[in-house]
C-alpha cells in the first residue's frame, strides 16, 4: 500500500498576519508562493511575483487538498524543479509546511523542499530534521520524537534560521532550536529548488515523498515569529 504524505506550505501568511502581529513580516521578505491553486497544465506559479515558476516534472497528479487543489507524487520519478534564481539563495530564512502523513509513514527521509546544499525542510521516519548548510557544514535542527507528525492528521511545521539559531515549530509550538552553526547558509548558485528532492542514496533512485502537495513553500529572508505560527493554529 502506497504511503500517502499530504503536505502544503502557507505562503499567505506574510500577507495576512502583518495586521495581526509584532513580528517582522513584510510582502518584501517573500521568496517564493506556491499555491497549486492551478488545477491543471505543467506550471506551479510562484505567487509571491518575484517570477519563481515551476515546472512539474514526469506528471504528478493534480488532485483535491486541504485548500483548493494539489499535486500528488508517487515517489518514483515526479517533481516539481523551480530554476536557481539569485533570489532563492538567501542567508536567512524561513521554511514552513502543512503535512498530513498516515501512520505507517516509514520512509526515511522524506524531503519536502530542498535547494542543495543549502537548506531542506525533511522529517525522517517519525521525526523531524530540517535544518541549513553553512561553511559546507550540515547544521540540522536535531532529531524532534517528540514533534511526531504522521498520525493521519493535519499539522503545522516550521523552521527559522536567523544566521545563529535554528528554531522549530509544530502546530505553532516551539519543539526546539540548533545552535550549533552561525553564519551565513551557503550559496549555491549551480542548484535548483525541487520539491520533492530525488535522493541519490535511494537503492532505487526514487524520490522520497510519496504523496500530495498543497500551497507549497515559504521561503523568507527574514525568519517569522513564534506568533506568525501560533495564528495559523
């Protein structure tokens, strides 16, 4: 039985909690929006108007999600690569998801949105370990048993990076926070964006997601608040 992982990442928080917070939170901080919202065709649009299109790759399929539509991988050979742009390798960031797993999501390494080596939003089995890249050093946010994600319902993930702490978040709940690098996450100007990631330490060269994406990815160069993701509760 297929393994089904249902996942979203809600860009229009940046617009609609500006009014609702003290954190710093501008239109200019947006990177890239991926709604899904399309339906249909070969084009995931960036709607954060800074031109990041992607390009679905070897046919996902366009499905029902939790806003609207979505696109469903079947962990073999379908993606989503956005093109490098100077605008994707920032410093400073913020990823965040919307993921619905079953619970015998076993697969490890299930990456999200990776732009390599730069920054990766992934959970590992029952755990979750994201993190960023920096001086060619992998710098995740730790091992999070404790943020189990994959019970068949839906949950709020996140991950900010302010160039010295990692903090993250579950249902806009602190889980924990990396100290262990400072600096600036490497540039990688030779690397797309994908989403899902194809994992070349997979026997079978497949990707790891297996599932359905939904209002993709956050990407910000200012990290969000704890009350950005306590709104979203």
């Amino acid at each position: 039985m297929k393994t089904i992982i249902v996942c979203t990442i809600l860009i229009i928080i940046t617009l609609t909690l500006i009014a609702q917070s003290d954190a710093e939170i501008d239109s200019k901080s947006l990177v890239g929006v991926w709604l899904f919202d399309e339906g249909s065709g070969e084009k995931a649009k960036d709607s954060s108007g800074n031109g990041n299109d992607g390009e679905l790759k070897n046919n996902p399929k366009w499905v029902e999600g939790k806003f609207g539509k979505a696109l469903e991988f079947d962990g073999k050979d379908d993606y989503v690569e956005v093109p490098d742009s100077d605008i994707l390798d920032v410093t400073v960031i913020t990823l965040a998801a919307w993921v619905k797993g079953k619970t015998n999501q076993l697969i490890d390494g299930n990456v999200i949105v990776y732009k390599k080596p730069s920054y990766i939003l992934q959970y590992w089995a029952a755990t979750i370990n994201p993190g960023v890249f920096v001086g060619g050093t992998w710098c995740g946010s730790g091992w999070l048993p404790s943020a189990v994600i994959w019970d068949n319902d839906w949950h709020h993930t996140a991950l900010t990076y302010d160039g010295s702490k990692q903090k993250f978040y579950v249902d806009g709940v602190f889980k924990g926070e990396n100290t262990a690098c400072a600096g600036k996450i490497d540039i990688t100007t030779f690397s797309n964006l994908q989403f899902p990631y194809r994992s070349e330490r997979r026997l079978d060269g497949g990707f790891r997601l297996i599932g359905v994406a939904n209002r993709k990815a956050i990407f910000q160069r200012k990290p969000l608040m704890a009350v950005c993701f306590e709104a979203l509760k």
